[in-house]
C-alpha cells in the first residue's frame, strides 16, 4: 500500500531526499511514476533551500512553500547560510499544484519564471515585493490558476469573491466585488469613499439605480480595482526604493503617506468623472453627500481637498483641524505606577471642536455638502412571495448577477459560477440550488431565497441565545448533606 500524503519540513528534508532517491528501486517496474533524475536534483535543491515539500502516493512533488512561515525560527537560524530559493527549480517538478512564498525576496523579475509554472492550480504570495503591474502579468501568464496576493493580511485573489464585509449574508453575499478581472475577499473600497459608497444596497435604493446603471456602475468596480491592491503597490514601491532590508525612516513615512494620500485623491477624483457619465447630477450630488455622512468630520475637513476648498479653510483653521484630528488616535498611556492615563477625547465632543474651528458661513456651506439624512437605512425587507419585483433585495441580487456575469451577456454560466467562491458557498450551505445557465430574473429568485433562509438562521441563533439556560444556577439548586 503507497503512503499517504505528508508534510515534509526542513529537520525531514533529509528523509525526503533519501525516500525519493528510493524511488527508482521502488518503482522499478512503472518508470513513468517514477521521479527522473533531474526531479531529485530538484528536489534536493529545494529542501537544502529551506523549502517544505508535499509528496503524494506516486512520490511526486505536488506543494512547496518557502519563506518564514515554512521554518521554525529555531531552522531559520540555523539556515542562514542556507543556499537562495531558485524558482526555476520548480519548473522541473511538473506535478506541483500549490505554490506558497513569504517575504520581500521575491519580486516582479520572478513573475516570468513563475509564469513557467502551468501545473500550478493554486499560488499564494505572502508580503512580497511584486507590485500590482507584476500581478497584472502573472495573472495572464497562469490564467488558471489561483492566485493570491496577500500584504498586512489582506488577500487579493485572482478566482474568489469576498464575502460580506458586515458578516453573514443577511444583507448580502457578494462581497467587494473584484480586483480588475480578479475577485477579493477583503473590503473592495473603504464605505467613506464613492465607490465604496455605491457598492452599498442602501446607496442603491437610495439612489432608485436602475438596471443599465447597475450594469455600468459594475463594469467601473471591475475597471479600478481594488482599494487594498493600490495600497499595496504604494506599500511595495515603497520597500523597492528603500532596498530589501532597511527599514523606513520617518521621511519615507511621511514621503509613502503623501504618496499614498495622492493615490487615494486621484482615484476619488477618477472614480467621480466615471460616475458622472452613469448617474443624474442629482444622484451624483446625492452620492457624495452620503460619502461625506460616513466619514468623520475630521477626516473629511482636513483630507477632502475638494470640501477644504469649498469652505475656503484658511491656513490656520487647517492646522487646528488636522491637530484635533491626531487626538482622536491617541492612545492611552501607562504610568510607572501602572495606572493609564488617556489624554484623548470622546469621538463627539472632537467633532464638536472642530465645528467650533469653523465660521457661521462654513458651517452652513458643511450642512449644504451633507445633505439631509438618509431616507432608506437598515437591511432589505423580505417582499412578499409574487411581490419581488422592484424590491430592494431584487435590486441587490440583479448588481449581484452583474458583477457575477464576467462577458456581460446576461446569463450566468457554470464557469462564472465556479470563478465565485463565498457566494456559491452561501448558496451551497443555504441548499439553494442554481440550475445553470441561469437568467438575471432566476437568479433574482434564489438570491431571495437565500437571504429569506439566512435570517431566518440567523434569528433562529438569536433567539436560541436569548433563551434562559435550564441548567439552575449555584444559589438555586438544593442544599445537601455533607
């Protein structure tokens, strides 16, 4: 009986090496699942590299991941001598599925060796210095292959859509939508952004969105991208210019910031004129006032050139704002008798202040770029049965079908379906079966269907912990005899 599946780490390299130089004998009588020479050679490289190895019952290399995570600091130590990690080397294991890589070792001039790699099924890049341009290019080299890019713990994945950033599918499962023709499973844009913004249902019910503009408004999602991946290239350039191991500096702090700051005006502004050619002037408008409503007041004054601009700030005002603004994210501080001091205000009473900055004139032209409140808040309701249409869960599951449909032909495929990976799995665990190819109405239907069975779980676990527990508590059970 072959073995099964195992992990092989450094301190089990040497049983590696020595089971694959077995192979040959062991296989003697079947050479095509036995590994050639130049496998062996390989896969000796690898492991004197550092590298963990997944072998399967044909003895065949099918994962390697190499970086930090794949030693324990005692190996890591120890290996600092070790030879360098040669990606070319996978290229002689043809049976390699799983590709995982740590560190900054790694940058856009491996994207052509590791677009060799056509076995790959699934490649997982942990804070490398491959920038979005390199991603761009890998993901074309290896269009099928699964591929995520994680920097600071937020993941970018080139065949998953993200779940809901507010949890569960009770408002909705399809998540941030995708990064370019690429899907994330973290927040698509922050909510204090337009597109953020319009990702929302309750912006889209708001706005009364119909059906060409859904459309439109999912073909921009798809053209910008994600929010974490243009972090993530700023995050990148910046670890280039500075070189591998040297670590920043409070001038390139403040040089990625404005950076960064700059990418973020440029989208917004972008984002803006794209939107301008899908909505009214009057949702528009109504757009940006619902931006500004999630956003703090500090963050808008002293970060929205457009808003500092319209109230015309002078220097000074700007400096008191952007100085109140620094204290909403002080943290408290310990004494040397242990107690914590805390020298920052409540959120409220910052706000307050910073009104206090500005004249009677701004303060009314600040409740202009507000808006009035929002007219729609909370989750869609259920529509009756036979009354779906027109109904705010409709509209959701239709800018659902339009991020879901990648050729825009208005049917959902199998292939498309497959490319989803939180949604499926909520239709999935719901039991609520999709027969595809499906139109955008039968598409409509299930996601109602979905939702109507997620709370009905949801307040069915809600109710189960409000329950008072059966089991009597100390103070009520009976005495007994000692």
């Amino acid at each position: 009986m072959r073995p099964n599946h195992r992990s092989v780490s450094l301190l089990q390299s040497a049983v590696l090496l020595a089971l694959s130089l077995c192979v040959q004998v062991a296989f003697a009588e079947d050479d095509d699942n036995s590994p050639s020479a130049e496998e062996r050679e390989a896969v000796r490289q690898l492991a004197a590299a550092g590298a963990s190895l997944l072998i399967d019952g044909e003895f065949q290399v099918v994962s390697v991941q190499y970086g930090l995570s794949s030693r324990s600091s005692e190996s890591r130590r120890e290996s600092s001598a070790a030879p360098a990690f040669d990606v070319a080397l996978l290229a002689k294991l043809p049976h390699v599925k799983t590709l995982v890589i740590y560190g900054s070792s790694f940058n856009d001039d491996d994207v052509p060796k590791l677009g060799e790699l056509k076995s790959l099924t699934r490649l997982s890049m942990r804070s490398t210095r491959i920038t979005s341009a390199g991603l761009d290019s890998l993901k074309k080299l290896l269009p099928d292959c699964q591929i995520d890019n994680t920097v600071f713990g937020r993941t970018t994945s080139s065949s998953t859509r993200g779940s809901s950033s507010r949890g569960g599918f009770t408002s909705s499962p399809f998540g941030s939508g995708r990064t370019g023709t690429s899907r994330t499973s973290s927040t698509r844009n922050p909510s204090s952004s337009l597109l953020g913004q319009i990702e929302q249902e309750v912006t889209q019910a708001e706005l009364e969105l119909n059906d060409d503009q859904l459309r439109s408004i999912a073909m921009i999602l798809e053209k910008f991208g994600s929010y974490t991946a243009m972090f993530q290239d700023v995050i990148n350039q910046s670890r280039i210019s500075r070189g591998n191991n040297s670590s920043p500096d409070s001038e390139t702090r403040s040089r990625t910031a404005n950076t960064l700051r700059q990418r973020i005006e440029d989208r917004n502004r972008d984002a803006e004129q794209e939107l301008a050619k899908v909505l009214s002037a009057d949702q528009l408008t109504r757009l940006k006032q619902l931006t500004l409503q999630v956003q703090r007041t500090p963050l808008f004054v002293a970060s929205n050139s457009e808003a500092a601009k319209t109230l015309k700030l002078s220097g000074e005002q700007s400096q008191k704002i952007a100085e109140l603004s620094r204290q909403r994210n002080r943290f408290p501080s310990r004494n040397a008798d242990g107690t914590v001091t805390s020298s920052r205000l409540p959120s409220a009473q910052i706000d307050e202040q910073i009104l206090a900055v500005l004249t009677d004139e701004q303060k009314l032209e600040w409740q202009k770029l507000l808006g009035p409140p929002r007219k729609i808040t909370g989750s869609a309701p259920i529509p009756p049965e036979g009354e779906i249409r027109g109904s705010r869960l409709e509209r959701s599951a239709r800018f659902g079908f339009f991020l879901l449909d990648d050729d825009h032909d208005g049917t959902l495929t199998d292939a498309e379906w497959q490319t989803s990976s939180s949604t499926r799995r909520a239709f999935e665990n719901a039991q609520v079966e999709l027969k595809l190819p499906m139109s955008i109405d039968d598409f409509s239907l299930q996601y109602v269907k979905l939702i109507a069975k997620s709370r009905a779980v949801a307040e069915q676990r809600a109710s189960e912990r409000q329950t008072p527990s059966t089991i009597p508590s100390r103070s009520q059970r009976p005495a007994t005899d000692q």
